[in-house]
C-alpha cells in the first residue's frame, strides 16, 4: 500500500511529538558502557505496557508468550481474547505474531437499526531496535494486519515508533505514535506511558492514546467518531523475570496495532489481564 500525503502528515505529527523523548534516549545511549550497563539492569525488558509498545527488543532466540483477556462492559458487551509470541531473530529485530478477537454482536440503535461489533485482528510484524539483546531506547515496527470484523476485511499496513526512557531508578517514561492504514480511514495515534516500580517484583504500569481519525461509533446514531484509548495495570513479576501477571483496567479491544487503536463501542471500560512468559 502507497503511502498518501495525508498518512505522511499524520505520522509525521506523532513522530514531531516525541522528540523531546527520543533526544533524551540518544544522550542515554550516548553514555559510558559503564553506565549504559546500569541504565539496562533499570529499563525493563516487557514489550508492552496495557496498550502501547515498549522499545525493548528481545535476544536472539528468546521465545515469549502472553495470553490476554479484556471483559469490556457497556455497548460492547464482550470478553476478547489475546495470544502473542515473540521471537528475537539478532541484529535487533524481533518477530511479532498476535492476534485478539471476540464473537460477533449487533448493538441496537435507539432510532432503529444496529452496529455490529467484535471480529478479530492478527498481525505479523517485525521490531528493530537500536542495540541487542533487550533494552533498546528506541525501536521501530512493521507490519500487516489480517482483519476480520464488521468494519474491515481487507488487510492493512501497520507502522510504529517506540522510545523509552529511565526517568529514575524506579521510573520509566515511554512513547508510542503508530497508525494502521485502513483505506478511507487512516487510524493513528500517539501514546504515552509509565512504569512505576514498587519493589523487584511489583508495577503499576499506564498508558493513554490520543487517536486521530475514526475509531469507533456513536451509541445514539451509529456515526463514525473518534475516542481516545487508555489502560492502567498492576504487574506482578515472578523470579528471574520468567513471567509476568498484568490485572488492571482498559477501554481497548486488544493488544495489536488496530485494536490497541481501537476503543469499546461506547468507551466503556473494563477488566484487563494478562499472562506473559519467556520460554
């Protein structure tokens, strides 16, 4: 798929806003080995926080998975289900199988009429990060999208940008722009997040996505219109950071570029969790 003048400007919108972060990063990566080596035992090695992309790029061989659930309430009324696997292939780049989906539900109009919701996403993606084996401060993504709902059937070019900085010895501060290229409807966003370290093993993790474009519609007229997406959590980490357990609260359908871009019909929130593990 070409790139439009249009999708050029709206990224290039989102890329201009984190500049001020991905500055920062060069002057981190900038530094002694000395002391890129204790910065790295601080940035944390998870990919993602609720909804947006982390910079970290795993090792060559590294397998992880997450299974996900998000029971969104409201209009949308449905628990979708989340799998992804990542495998570091070396030189920085990463592999990105996911996908997220629930069962297929028309709300009712009060005027009459409905909108049909749920479907599913999977997305094939490939990850650079500017150094190996996990902890880069900035990392770029490719990758095409299988839709399968009532509002997209075609697959779609998706395309993000992470940066990830250590604010202090138990915060990280990150950005995430990215944009899926629907035909007729480019949808993008730029999302910001924190982890907050509590102690070794315990997190609060956050992250808030101002969209551009149409993601969703109106419960009252079944219009096209946009909402913006958000997500907090608490993450549990077990010993030796083999796995992960993420409980919190989000209004997204999923985890992939275009569902973590797309809210639940009528924003309503919701239960959010997750399992990840390195293999």
């Amino acid at each position: 798929m070409g790139v439009t003048p249009l999708l050029e400007i709206l990224f290039k919108e989102a890329v201009m806003k984190s500049l001020s972060i991905i500055a920062a990063c060069t002057l981190l990566w900038g530094a002694s080995p000395e002391a890129r080596a204790q910065d790295d035992l601080l940035l944390p090695t998870d990919s993602k926080l609720v909804n947006t992309e982390n910079p970290s790029v795993l090792a060559k061989g590294t397998l992880t998975g997450t299974l996900e659930a998000r029971a969104l309430r409201g209009a949308e009324d449905l628990v979708y289900g989340g799998l992804a696997l990542r495998l570091g292939l070396g030189r920085g780049l990463e592999g990105i199988l996911r996908g997220a989906g629930a069962e297929r539900k028309t709300f009712a109009l009060p005027g009459g009429g409905g909108i049909r919701h749920g479907g599913t996403d999977v997305e094939l993606a490939l990850k650079y990060g500017m150094s190996e084996p996990a902890k880069s401060g900035v990392a770029g993504l490719i990758g095409i999208s299988f839709a399968g709902t009532p509002a997209q059937s075609d697959p779609f070019m998706t395309l993000g940008f992470s940066a990830g900085i250590q604010a202090s010895s138990t915060i990280s501060l990150y950005a995430n722009p990215r944009v899926v290229f629907i035909d007729d409807n480019i949808i993008s966003g730029f999302g910001v997040g924190a982890q907050v370290r509590l102690s070794n093993q315990l997190s609060v993790i956050g992250d808030y996505t101002a969209t551009s474009g149409s993601n969703t519609r109106s419960t009252a007229t079944g219009a096209l219109i946009q909402r913006d997406v958000y997500g907090v959590a608490i993450r549990y980490g077990g010993a030796e950071g083999r796995y992960h357990i993420d409980l919190g609260y989000s209004n997204s359908t999923g985890a992939t570029t275009g569902f973590s871009l797309t809210p639940s019909l009528g924003g309503a929130g919701s239960l959010y969790a997750a399992l990840s593990g390195r293999f």
